[in-house]
C-alpha cells in the first residue's frame, strides 16, 4: 500500500485527457477490465432504444499500480420515470397520470442517480472529474459509507481515491459538499410529505421553506456510485463455444422463447426487449450471462425446471423501458395490483425439487416493481447472490430480493423504495449490504404476515442514507409490518388483533448496522406471532432528525406494542436483546431507552437492553 507521499507523486505525474462522450479508452488486462458504449447517449429524456444513458455529471477513469495509466470507464445514468413521465400506457407519453408510482419530488428536483462498474485484481485509483468543470477541493466532498476510510487525493480539480483489492468488492458513494439536497416536509404534522422550492413547474412547490418545513434527510441530489468487483470466477462464466449456447444479437432482443439451448450469453453491447416485451426464457434456459460490458433492457422469466439456475456476469439488466407496474397480462399497461406485473426476475419452482439459483455480478436497473419473486414451491429454492447491486430504484414498490429458504446474500448494494432486506424464510445468511433508501417501508422486513421462521443472520448493514416522508411510511431499520392489507390506504398498524399465537420467529440475529445521517426508529414490529431469541446487536444511528418540528412527527419512535390474535390471546416476546444500540455517541441503556433510543415496548415482554 502506498504511502501519502507517493499518492500526490503518482497522482501529479500524470496527465490524463477528459473523456469525451463517445471516445473511448478502455483496458481488459489480467489486473483491469474496463468498459464503454460508444452509444452513450447524455440527456435527461428517455433514450433511444440501442442507446444506453451516460452520465451528464461525471466521468471517471481508473488506472492500477502497475502501468500508471488511466483508462476510462463508462459512467451509467438513471433518472426518475427514465425521461418518460409518469405514463401508464408504453410508448405513449400522452398517458400521464397522478395517480402515486411512488415518486414524488424526484423528478421535478431533477435527482440523478450515476454509477460506473470495473472489475480489478490489485489496488486501484479511481479518478473522479465533474463535467460541469466544479473543482474538487479536499474538504469538499465525503465518500460513504465514511468507515471505508479510502484514502484520497485531490489535483487539477479531480477526486483520485484509493479502492484497495481484497478479493472482495468494493462499493461505495461519491458526494459533493455543494451537490446536497435537503428534503423537507411541508409540514410538521405526522402525516405530511416532501415540498420541494427548486422547481416551481413541478409538483409540491413552495417558494421558501419555512419553520414548519421539517429537514426529513439530506441526500445527494445526483448520486455517484463506484462499484469495484473481484475478476469473474471460471465456473461463473459459459465457454462462449459450446454447442448449447446461445448467443443473443445486439438490438432488439428476440428468440428467447424459442431457443432450445440451455444458455444464453449477451456479449458488450446493448440489448432491449421494447416496452411490451421481455425475456420470457424457453424451458431450456437455465444460465444467462451479461457480460461486462452488456447492457440489457427488458425483464427475465425463467421456465426451466432444471435444479440449478444461473444469472452472472457484471452486465446490467434495466427495466428502463417499462412503465411503472406493467403487466405483461395486460398490454405491459400499468396495472395497480400485486400479483400480475412484471418482476425484473421471476420463476418457477417444481413442487419437490430442491432448486438453487445462482446470481453473482448483475446489477439491476431501474425495476417498475417487485424486482424478483418466484412461484411453485419457494420453501426449495434457495439463492446465492453475490456481488450483486440495485440501482435506479425510485419508482416506488421497488423491494430487494426474496431469501428463500437456505439462502446466502453477500455484497449487496440497493437502491430501493419498499421493503429492502426480506427475511420471510428460515435458514438464511444476508451479510454485507450498503443500503440507499427511498420513501417506503423499513430496511429490514419480516412482517406483513405470520411466519415459523428461525436461523437468520443478517450482519453488516451500512446505510448511506435512508429517508421517509412521514410517519405512516413504515419508517425504520428492522419492521415487521402488521398483517398486508391492499385494500387499506393506511398501513393497518393500528389493528393489534392480526397475530397467529401458534407461530414463532426465534433465533434471529441483526447485527452490526450502521445509518448515517438522519435516520428513521430502531424498529417498529407488529409482531404476528410469538417473538423468542431475537437480538439486535451493535447498532449505530447518526442522529434522529431534531430540527423545526421533526421531532413532532413520530418518525423516530420505535414500536414493539402487544399483539393478539383474533380471539384475544396475547403473543409472547422472550428473549428479545438490543444489545450496544448508539444514537451519535451515546449508548442506549435501560434507562435512557425512550429518552435516547426512543424505544417502547409493550411491559409484558421480555426485553433486554444491554
Ligand atoms: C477481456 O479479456 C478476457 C481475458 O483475456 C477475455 O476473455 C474477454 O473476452 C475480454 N473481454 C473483452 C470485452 O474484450
Ligand atoms: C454517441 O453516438 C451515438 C451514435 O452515434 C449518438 O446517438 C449519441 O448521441 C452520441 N453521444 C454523445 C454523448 O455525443
Ligand atoms: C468543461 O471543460 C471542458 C474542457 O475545457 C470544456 O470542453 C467543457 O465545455 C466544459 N464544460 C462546461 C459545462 O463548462
Ligand atoms: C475505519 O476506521 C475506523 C476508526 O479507526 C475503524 O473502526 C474501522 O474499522 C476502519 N474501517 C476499515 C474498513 O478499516
Ligand atoms: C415469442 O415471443 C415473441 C415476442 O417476442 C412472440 O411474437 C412469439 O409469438 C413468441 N413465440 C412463442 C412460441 O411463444
Ligand atoms: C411466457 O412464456 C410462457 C411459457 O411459454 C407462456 O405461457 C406465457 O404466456 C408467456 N408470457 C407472455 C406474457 O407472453
Ligand atoms: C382485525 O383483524 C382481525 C383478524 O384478522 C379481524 O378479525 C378484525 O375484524 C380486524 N378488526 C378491524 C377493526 O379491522
Ligand atoms: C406455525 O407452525 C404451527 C405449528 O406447526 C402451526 O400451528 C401454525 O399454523 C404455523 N404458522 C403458519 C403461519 O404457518
Ligand atoms: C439464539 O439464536 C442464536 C442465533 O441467532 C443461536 O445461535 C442461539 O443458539 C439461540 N439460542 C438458543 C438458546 O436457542
Ligand atoms: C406513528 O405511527 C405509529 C403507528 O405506526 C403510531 O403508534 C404513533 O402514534 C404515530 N405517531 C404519531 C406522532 O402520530
Ligand atoms: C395481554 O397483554 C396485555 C398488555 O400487556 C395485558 O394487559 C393483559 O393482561 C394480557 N393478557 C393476558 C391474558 O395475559
């Protein structure tokens, strides 16, 4: 590892042309693999269908200790709704609704969210320069989540940081001192949601804010996302030969559905399903790779019965095409209901066979809803998913992953507006997730319905930000939802009478999370059967929002009330820890926990603050 001096030499001995939008200079050697689109397309409406979106903020390249080189890497881009408006027919802008996709300012303030993707074998430097031309200073920008501690440098105006190779991947947030935007509330009562003073065209507009506008959460207004990745493993990449491969041509995407080979490999370039198709696979897919490089918009739907399925590659899948909720059963319409629109990913397990589906590299875009369940028999189908990443998840209803039972989730980034980390099976191990969330639903969620659920683990959770609008958004890092309700426009907290006195959730462990900044509660479970052995261990929240009036809206209380079933039997709640829970630089105890920790609990538990 280098030392200090040696950064500055290294960083002032070289220099580095701009990237301009369609020249590029990439490298794929045994310590580097860049990429790029030739049809980067910079705009803030929806692109055309070959053409991916390029940032209009930034660029990046990225160079390794041995040849000193910067090579450019592309910069991706979304933006709320993808340029399209809120419309709930496909290609048809006249369609505009009001009716709630789960943005609400977003667009109107012009938030962006850009990441870039490279895969590396030895310590890296990634070079940030801002297309506007602001100059980078060092005390003008912080990367999350801030106990990475990379080491960093400034020269010329441009941002060089340090990504140290592990074998692990390395994801973190660029973010600029001058690029934050505030989000307040248009009043402090607990029922209010975001205004926004920058876009008197927009929705929500106010001129000033004023001392009844409470500071909900502060946020980059155009996000930078660096995501580093160990090279792809043999065993997770098909030989491109073999005889029951399938590989797709770029453009528009077709055949999927009638292919008789087992895999289907998308090579660099773009690939699109349209806004009324996707890749509804033939019964003998069961592998799909995006390769470095693949940039593919459309949805997945596997019909293989095989007991191992796989999704690799460090290529993107994107639902920028799609309207919020389109259902495939209905034109690709906007469908406000659960059951039938499209998942970004989706399945069928055979009844009795045990099924794993293996995901290492993807990152996903922009889903238009739930980004993946799958039917038949869930309790046998496990998933290990790997160093993988959710982005563009503004649209509301935009949940992570399901963890069946048996599942692994390690090196997770999300971007979501719902229910982020579902653990609603037994068996399962979800570690090491940078979480940025939107609007909608806690970070963790166990609820929404009674459950036997035991063995979970879910450790190292870094949340770089996390904002909700109000106190009816189901707030907080650990929920479990009171029973699911469509037809309730509330979130049907009220009703304590929803619980199943026979079920149990026990052996549960949440540890090691981290929220910076303002934060929403600790947790607020409605529990929906008996709680025994759940411990919530080494939790640190930055701060609860304070300011004019936040504190009159609820959000940061933590709720653990008595349930009861439909006859009136209580729950139970045995050996339930909070163990090590900071709020800043204190440590909640017993007696500070409603005061710091903001903590209630019903009495008749058995709850342990330690
Ligand atoms: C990158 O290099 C690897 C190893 O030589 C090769 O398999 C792969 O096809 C290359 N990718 C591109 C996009 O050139
Ligand atoms: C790059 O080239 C493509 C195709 O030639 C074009 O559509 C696109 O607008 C160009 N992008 C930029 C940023 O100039
Ligand atoms: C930034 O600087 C480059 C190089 O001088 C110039 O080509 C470009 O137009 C500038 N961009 C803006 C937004 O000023
Ligand atoms: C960053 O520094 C803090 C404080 O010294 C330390 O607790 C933490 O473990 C460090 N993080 C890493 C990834 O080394
Ligand atoms: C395959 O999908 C296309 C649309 O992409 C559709 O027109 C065609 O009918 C489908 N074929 C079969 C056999 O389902
Ligand atoms: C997807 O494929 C399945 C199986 O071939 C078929 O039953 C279904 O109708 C297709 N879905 C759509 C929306 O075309
Ligand atoms: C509460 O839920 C229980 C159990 O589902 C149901 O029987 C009861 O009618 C509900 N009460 C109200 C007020 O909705
Ligand atoms: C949990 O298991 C118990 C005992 O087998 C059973 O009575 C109960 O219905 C189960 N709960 C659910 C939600 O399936
Ligand atoms: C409590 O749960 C943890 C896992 O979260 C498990 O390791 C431990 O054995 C359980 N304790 C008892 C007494 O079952
Ligand atoms: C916030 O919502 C919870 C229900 O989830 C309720 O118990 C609490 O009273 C609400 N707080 C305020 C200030 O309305
Ligand atoms: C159920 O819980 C409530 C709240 O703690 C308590 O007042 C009541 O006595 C309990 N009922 C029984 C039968 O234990």
């Amino acid at each position: 590892m280098w030392g200090l001096s040696s950064i500055v030499i290294l960083v002032a001995g070289i220099a580095i042309a701009h990237a301009t939008s369609n020249s590029s200079n990439t490298i794929n050697n045994s310590k580097l693999h860049t990429w790029w689109h030739n049809s980067g397309e910079i705009t803030r409406s929806a692109v055309q269908p070959a053409s991916v979106r390029q940032s209009d903020l930034y660029s990046i390249q990225v160079t390794n200790s041995v040849d000193q080189t910067y090579y450019d890497s592309f910069v991706y881009q979304t933006i709320p709704r993808n340029g399209q408006g809120n419309i709930l027919i496909p290609n048809d802008p006249s369609s505009t609704t009001t009716a709630s996709d789960g943005i609400t300012i977003e667009e109107a303030i012009g938030m962006t969210m850009s990441w870039t993707s490279f895969l590396y074998s030895a310590d890296a430097w990634v070079k940030v320069h801002r297309l506007d031309n602001s100059s980078i200073e060092s005390d003008s920008f912080v990367i999350r989540p801030t106990n990475l501690n990379l080491t960093t440098s400034v020269a010329n105006g441009d941002l060089f940081i340090q990504v140290p190779y592990d074998g692990q991947s390395w994801k973190f947030s660029v973010e600029f001192n001058d690029n934050l935007y505030e989000f307040h509330d248009g009043c402090s009562s607990p029922s209010c949601s975001y205004v926004q003073n920058t876009n008197p065209n927009g929705p929500y507009y106010v001129d000033d804010y004023d001392d009844s506008m409470p500071l909900m959460a502060v946020e980059p207004l155009d996000s930078l996302l660096i995501f580093a990745s160990p090279f792809e493993d043999e065993s997770l990449v098909p030989d491109e030969t073999a005889d029951n491969v399938l590989i797709v041509e770029e453009g528009r995407i077709s055949g999927l559905n009638t292919t008789r080979a087992n895999t289907v490999i998308f090579k660099p370039g773009v690939y699109y399903a349209t806004a009324t198709d996707y890749l509804n696979l033939s019964a003998s897919v069961d592998w799909l790779y995006f390769a470095p490089g693949a940039y593919v918009k459309g949805a997945v739907e596997y019909h293989t019965t095989s007991a191992l399925i796989k999704a690799t590659g460090h290529g993107v899948l994107s639902g920028e095409q799609y309207v919020y909720q389109a259902d495939p059963t209905d034109g690709f319409q906007n469908h406000n209901v659960n059951g039938s629109p499209l998942r970004m990913w989706k399945g069928t397990v055979p009844f009795g066979q045990q099924t794993t589906w293996v995901v290492n590299g993807p990152t996903l875009n922009s889903p238009p809803f739930n980004s993946m369940d799958w039917y038949g028999d869930m309790a046998s189908l496990s998933v290990l998913c790997t160093d993988y990443r959710q982005v563009g998840g503004f649209f509301g209803q935009t949940d992570g992953m399901e963890a069946y039972p048996g599942s692994v989730y390690q090196d997770i980034f999300y971007h979501s507006n719902d229910d982020t980390i579902k653990v609603y099976y037994s068996d399962v191990t979800i570690s090491n997730v940078l979480v940025q969330k939107a609007s909608t639903a806690p970070v963790i969620q166990f609820g929404w319905a009674s459950r036997n659920i035991s063995n979970i683990q879910v450790d190292n959770v870094n949340i770089i930000h996390s904002r909700w609008n109000s106190n009816g958004s189901n707030p907080g890092l650990i929920g479990s939802n009171n029973v699911y309700d469509p037809s309730s426009t509330s979130t049907s907290a009220m009703n304590s009478s929803t619980a199943n006195t026979y079920s149990t959730a026990q052996d549960i462990t949440f540890s090691n999370i981290r929220a910076e900044g303002i934060s929403g509660p600790l947790m607020r479970i409605y529990a929906l059967e008996n709680l025994n052995n759940i411990t919530i261990s080494n939790v640190w929240i930055e701060e609860f929002g304070s300011c004019d009036g936040y504190e009159n809206l609820g959000i940061s209380e933590s709720f653990m009330p008595m349930m009861t079933d439909d006859s009136g039997n209580n729950v139970t709640v045995d050996g339930f820890v909070i163990s090590n829970f900071m709020v800043g630089d204190e440590k909640v105890t017993l007696d500070t926990a409603s005061t710091v920790g903001q903590l209630y609990w019903d009495a008749a538990f058995d709850v342990t603050i330690q």
